[in-house]
C-alpha cells in the first residue's frame, strides 16, 4: 500500500534533513526503513567487498541512531518510529566488550548505569533550562543586571527587571549559560534551585499572556527538533504541549549513557544543532570532541554478572567505539578496573585498552573471531617479543598485570 507524503510528513533536525536528502524520496525512505531487516551478514559481505557500508545503510544507521538517541531524552516521538529505532539493532557492527573489575557495592551502582536506571539528571537541568530560556525570550523573566546578551539577543528585548526573587534566578542562570558550564553535580543542583526559585514551574500555558505566547510559541516552533522532537507524524506543533511536557522529567538514561560520566555544557545542550547561540558549540560537536562519538550512549546492550565483584559488558556503539577519556572516567568514577575489547571493521578500528582507576595500564591489538554460538568475538594479538611467549593468553596476563 503506498503511503502518501502527507501522511509520512516527518519534523527533522537539521543533520537528520541533510542525510536523508541524499535519498529521493524522504517518506518512501522512511517507510522502507521500519521494515528493514538486513543482518550481519549482508553487512560483512559489502565491507568485505567494497571497504564501506552501502550509501544507503550509512544514512540508514545515522536516522536510527538519532532517533534512538532522542527518545531516551524524553523527545516527542510519533509511533512510527519505535518500528525504525528497532529496525537498525541487527545491522550494528561496532563492537564493545568491556570485563569489569571492582568493589561488589561500585559494581551494584555501575549495573543501574548499564541498564539505564540511573535518573539522567542532566536532561533535567536541560529541561529547565529550555523553559527558562522561553520564559526569558517571552518576557516572563528579566534579568536584573545583565543588560546584554550577544549570543541571543532575543533574551533582552525586554529589557531588565525589578530585583524580585524570580528576577534575580533568572539573571544567575543567565550567567551559567553565558560560561556554558559543565553540567556536573554542582550546576545540576544550582540549575534545579534557580528554578524552581524562578517560580516558572507553576505557570501554565494558558495562563500566560497572549504577546509572550506568541513570541515563546515561535521559538517552540523554530527549535522543536532540537528541544522537543527528533520526529514526529504530526504537521501541527503544539507549544503548549511543549511548554507542559518541559515539567515532566524523564526517569530513566539510555543505557550506558555517557552523558551521566563525562559531563556535557549547558549552552551546547541549548544550541542544539545549531543556529540559536552564536559562537557555542553544537551539541553534536560537542559530543564528538568529548566521548569520541556523535551519540554517545550504548546500544544492543547486555551485561552478565560474574560473582560479586565483576561484570562482563557488551554494547554496539554507532560508527566508533566510545574515546579512552570515556572509559578512563568510567574506570575512575567507579574506582575499577576496566578491560577494553573494540571492533569497528568500517574503519579499520580494532584494539584492547586496559585501564585501573583511571589510569591508562596498557594496550594491545585485537581481531574478530567467531564464537561457537556464530556471534562475533574479540581477542588479544600477541605482540611478539624476543624470547617471550607469543601466545595470546600471555598478552592477556600481561594486561593484566
């Protein structure tokens, strides 16, 4: 059955426009990808071939992981794309095992990491922070001393305001967002009480006035992908919608979030894609430069524990495998160590990383095997040495060491 454009009508993030516009047809593209059911296989056949993923799985790879990305972020998804997001987790091919080594209580904490149970605190500041930011631009808070904005003058058009309570969190949040600070354990915290000292969580939509709902409804409009939604069916945005669901926090991260070890910034995380904050990073970039990777969370994750003070992970991360500063802090931040296996046949990327709270021990090569269960498997290559064992178990005891 052919379905229309209409009916497929899809509200995407820049990049997400600019990879499908490679296909001719964005809803027939879509459409083809909820049914998409390519293996390993086919994959390791075209690498094999050709050194690169088909044009079309690279676009496809990119929407899936975007979208996969966004919804654990509490975006506004249309149903549709759950069949997409699912479509994808048999073609992943970038391999993580990571054997885990710590104290039995620190392992109990990494495994509500692993799952995703761990509250992703970090999109609450977001959250609150994108409403301040609309209450700002609406004139529903002023700063008080803060007379200039250059990277969004839209904040002070305005102008300053009395020093009331409300007021006065506003322009210190104003600061925060200036400095683009870490979005670590003490701005979460400073985040969260300026808002709630802005008093702008008891406001709702319809009580605001008309004027300011025209100029925060704008805005909703021009960032909704950004902000709000990866995607959605409908052609209608609703702000108010919008504005009530920044008050409903997500209590679940994406497994193997990244974002909970190695803190994001704050006007990064506003900026989106880009084209809101001159002169700040793009989210994008931002995560690159920082875990190595554009969405820097696990996918395809599983885990098994093995007695009480260790862990065996396995996670597909999309394009490249996580940067060693990632598992460095996650080492650190659960005073372990971490052995790290990786596989990425695109790009040629095939290593072993060790690391001990936090400190980089060793590395070593590493290849794809397969297991007996025909699933791919990765083990060390002995680097031979004058009058030294070059079996793989010796390297492995080496790394160990």
């Amino acid at each position: 059955m052919h379905t229309s454009e209409d009916e497929l009508y899809m509200t995407i993030s820049t990049n997400l426009t600019d990879m499908l516009q490679l296909a001719e047809f964005e809803g027939e593209m879509l459409k083809a990808l909820s049914w998409q059911r390519s293996g390993l296989d086919d994959l390791d056949e075209q690498i094999h071939l050709y050194g690169e993923l088909p044009l079309t799985m690279n676009i496809q790879i990119n929407v899936i992981y975007n979208l996969e990305f966004g919804m654990v972020q509490n975006r506004f998804l249309g149903s549709g794309c759950d069949e997409i997001v699912d479509s994808i987790r048999a073609m992943s091919i970038r391999l993580n095992r990571l054997e885990i080594t710590g104290k039995s209580a620190l392992i109990s904490i990494m495994e509500e990491w692993i799952s995703g149970e761990a509250v992703p605190l970090y999109r609450h500041a977001v959250m609150r922070s994108i409403k301040l930011f609309l209450a700002g631009c609406g004139g529903l808070l002023r700063p008080v001393k803060t007379e200039s904005f250059p990277s969004f003058p839209g904040l002070m058009q305005s102008g300053t305001g009395q020093g009331t309570p409300a007021n006065l969190a506003f322009d210190q949040w104003l600061g925060l967002l200036r400095n683009d600070v870490p979005l670590d354990g003490e701005h979460l915290r400073k985040i969260e009480r300026l808002y709630h000292q802005s008093g702008i969580d008891a406001i709702r939509w319809g009580s605001i006035p008309d004027v300011s709902r025209r100029h925060i409804a704008r805005l909703i409009e021009e960032r909704y992908a950004d902000w709000f939604g990866i995607a959605t069916l409908s052609r209608e945005i609703d702000p108010g919608q919008c504005w009530e669901r920044l008050s409903q926090l997500p209590d679940r991260a994406q497994p193997c979030d990244m974002l909970q070890i190695i803190p994001s910034r704050l006007a990064a995380e506003l900026n989106g894609s880009g084209g809101l904050l001159s002169g700040a990073s793009t989210s994008g970039s931002l995560y690159c430069r920082q875990y190595g990777m554009e969405w820097p969370a696990g996918h395809n994750v599983s885990w098994e524990r093995e007695g009480v003070s260790s862990i065996k992970l396995a996670f597909d991360s999309a394009w490249f495998p996580p940067a060693g500063e990632v598992i460095a802090a996650l080492s650190s931040t659960f005073d372990c160590e971490i052995r790290h296996w990786y596989s990425e046949p695109v790009h040629d990327l095939d290593g072993y990383d060790c690391y001990d709270r936090g400190e980089h021990v060793c590395s070593a090569e590493a290849i794809i095997d397969e297991l007996d269960d025909g699933r791919p498997g990765l083990h060390l290559v002995p680097v031979a040495e004058p009058d030294e064992p070059t079996d793989a178990a010796s390297v492995h005891q080496a790394a160990q060491g």
